[in-house]
C-alpha cells in the first residue's frame, strides 16, 4: 500500500524524496500536465526548520545539488523611500551586516533559490509514470475497508493506505476533508515579478539596493501604504555546467503590494489580469516614485509578471478530528501572508515530519489515526506561530488589516468565488465524511521591525 500525495509543490515534493530515501512506497499526482506547465513562481528563502526538513528528506547528491542551485546569499538589507529613493536608515545596512552565509546561533545557514529550480531539485530521481504522475486533477476521494481512494478527473482510481493533500491554496482535499475550515481575503493584491541583471539596469538601479533584501515604501498617504520588496537573485556558476539543472539567468525578484482599494480597477478585473496588463499595474501606480526605483518595473521581464490576491487561513486554526486516512500540510491547510518569510519553510517542515512519524512506525500500513492527530497537532502549534508572525509583518510594511475585520465579509466572498469557479468546470461538490520553531528571515524581521 502506497502514500498517494496530491500536488507536486514544494511541501508534496519533500515529502515524496523523504519518503523514496526511507524506501516508503508512495505516488505523487499532480493536476498541471507537465513539470513546467505554469510559473512557479521565483525567490524563496530556505531557512531554520525548512533547511532541517531538506537535510532529512534528501539524500546526499541531492543536498549537494541543492545546495549549488541556491543563489549567492547577502545578509544585507536597506529600507529606502519609494518617493525620493533615500536610504531611510543609513545604519541599516551595517546593523544587518554583510559577509558570506552565516549560520547563527547554531541554526542552519539560510538558503536563497529559485523556486522553479528549487522544484527540479525535489523533481530530480522520481520516476514518472511510476511515482509521480502530472495531468491528474483529483475529483475527490473515498474513504472505506480501511482504505482511501482517490477519483481523478481522467476517470481514473488509485487506491492507498494515506492520501496527504499537498495540493495548495485551492486544496480539493481540504474542501472534502475540512469544508468548515475557510480561507480569508487579506484584502491584499500583489503584483510579483524579475527584472533581468544586466548592465543596464544597474546602472539606471538604487546602488545601495543591488546587494541583499530591500523594501521600498511609499508612506505619502499612512492610510493607503504602497509597499515594494526586492532582492538580486545571483547564482554561483563554477559548476553550472555539471548540473543536472539549469540555473537560471541572475535576476531581482520583486513583489509590489497595496491594498485592493488603492487598485485603480474593479477588483474582479485585477485579479483577471494577463502578463502585460500585471506589468502595467505598478507603473501606472507609482507614478511619484523616484526613477531609479520604477527602473525596476520598466525592464522587467513583462512575459513574468502576475497579480494575486493574497489569502490566509485564521490565525488561531482550530482543531479538527484527525483522519486515519486522510491529512493535509503546506498552503493545503495553513495558506499565510508572504510577509512573514515562513510559508515554504512551514510546509517542508510538515513534509519531513510526517515522513519521520510514519518511518519511526514502521511503514504506512501501521499508519492509525493517533500518528494522524499528533502530527496534526504539531502542525497546528507550528502554524498558528508562523500565520500569527505573517499578519504581524503585514500590518507594519504592507498595512494588512487586523484579522478580526476581514473575517466578517473576506472569507464568504473567497468561498463564493471557488464555488463559481468549480461551478464553470463542471466540478461536483463533496462534503466530508468525516516560542517559534520556524525561523523566519532575520533580515525581513529588522527590516518590518524599523516600520
């Protein structure tokens, strides 16, 4: 009896390598039809937990692949003013510090990488057609003779000893396992993208701002902050060619941000936008801002451009009565804020530990319901720190609103919006049957703190 995993992220991925270097069967299911169907977006910093996660889950080669994969790291960070393009604390930049990657108070060094790379890393060894398997979009599941089957869109049923949705915000598992566990609007829109490193940029760039992390504020309106944070992804090229995967070109990922009131659109046409219109969004909204700073938006890679609406589960994350068969982990269940730096940290984490309890049990078979609800609850203690920490660094740089006043209209019109949307797919509905461990980026910590 396998592990049947739906989604191949990050957090789905880590646990399939933990589970193949512990000789754990399991097949991996994801809906896109192929490895590199969409954008998987850029940075992500691997750090604390996650980093430990990684040391379990994969085996030497593949931290050692990893590891030069990952981008050049610069503990350094600056604040500037997005209006005159000022440092706003010259004495940050040297309290932050600089030098090669540290590891600090015997926690591991903090990783920068790529996370389409990062991804062909945890992709790296699995057998497809055999363990992981891409255009199978899961229906839903069921649960009986002590067995769990899942239902994909294909017509097709695999059956297993544990189903573990892996599979994201729009969780089809969470929607079956927990319908009663919503998802609130932050009420927050994004527009993330790169901007190539070349020459010609930085000459045209903040200098102080081409090394480390960097946010740019804009405060000329308290009540209507517009937030940019940036940081030059470089890649260590000695051995590029003897890779078994493509680094990519060195960039600055970037991420703008504002409240969805601030956008000069209905909010249903911003959250439909296309590349170029994604790309038009920030220039049209940082007209004032100083020209070395928009050189970052007017040479950017347009074709990598996108809008999204930032959601978040609640921070308390209520308990809920484990399944044997059934569990989730990563953005499946505790879906966060990208301000605190955590959420790709969080679901290795969940990853490699469910892969340690059912290695330490000895196989999936003897997988109960007690494994199931302590992992959980782990989960939860984990979570609610890393979603609490999240909404904190949103309210001081980005001016997310306290939870308590989105609960009320955030979370029906999210719900509302993927009902309408499975709706158009022809999709059924099912109902169901039944101090901080994560250590987050310490430069996006003092960065938020100084606001």
């Amino acid at each position: 009896m396998s592990v049947l995993i739906i989604g191949a992220g990050l957090g789905g991925l880590c646990l399939a390598q933990a589970l193949k270097k512990h000789h754990i069967p399991f097949k991996l299911f994801e809906k896109d039809g192929q490895r590199d169907f969409r954008a998987q977006g850029y940075r992500v910093r691997i750090s604390g937990e996650g980093v430990l996660a990684l040391q379990y889950a994969l085996t030497p080669d593949l931290w050692a692949l990893f590891e030069k994969s990952s981008a050049e790291f610069d503990p350094m960070g600056v604040r500037l003013d997005a209006i005159t393009g000022n440092q706003l604390d010259p004495a940050t930049t040297a309290a932050l510090g600089a030098g090669p990657r540290p590891a600090v108070d015997g926690r591991p060094q903090p990783f920068s990488v790529d996370r389409k790379t990062f991804r062909a890393v945890l992709l790296t060894g699995l057998e497809e057609g055999k363990e992981v398997f891409f255009g199978k979009q899961l229906t839903h599941y069921e649960v009986h003779d002590g067995r769990v089957r899942a239902h994909f869109s294909d017509g097709t049923v695999e059956e297993g000893a544990l189903l573990v949705g892996a599979d994201g915000l729009r969780s089809q598992v969470r929607r079956q396992l927990l319908p009663q566990c919503p998802l609130i609007d932050t009420q927050m829109r994004i527009v993330y993208g790169k901007t190539p490193l070349t020459a010609e940029f930085e000459r045209r760039f903040v200098p102080v701002a081409l090394r480390g992390m960097a946010i740019a504020l804009d405060r000329a309106d308290e009540a209507a902050p517009k937030t940019l944070l940036f940081e030059p992804m470089r890649f260590r090229r000695d051995d590029a060619e003897d890779l078994q995967v493509k680094l990519p070109d060195d960039y600055v990922y970037w991420v703008f941000a504002a409240h969805r009131d601030l956008v000069p659109l209905p909010d249903e046409q911003t959250l439909r936008l296309d590349h170029e219109q994604s790309a038009q969004l920030p220039l049209t909204m940082t007209q004032k801002w100083h020209p070395s700073i928009r050189a970052l938006f007017e040479a950017q890679d347009v074709s990598q451009t996108s809008t999204l609406r930032i959601s978040s589960v609640q921070p308390d994350l209520p308990p809920w009565e484990p399944s044997r068969r059934v569990t989730l982990l990563g953005d499946a269940i505790h879906v966060m804020p990208p301000t605190g730096g955590v959420g790709a940290n969080t679901a290795l984490r969940d990853a490699a530990d469910l892969a340690r309890r059912i290695v330490e049990i000895g196989g999936v078979d003897k997988v109960d319901a007690k494994l199931i609800g302590e992992y959980e609850d782990t989960l939860r203690s984990f979570a609610r720190t890393a979603v609490a920490w999240s909404w904190q660094g949103g309210r001081r740089a980005f001016g997310l609103k306290p939870v308590e006043d989105l609960t009320s209209n955030g979370v029906d019109c999210f719900h509302q919006e993927v009902r309408m949307q499975e709706a158009k797919r022809g999709m059924p509905a099912y109902t169901s049957t039944g101090r901080c461990a994560n250590r987050v980026d310490i430069r996006l910590v003092r960065l938020i703190k100084q606001q």
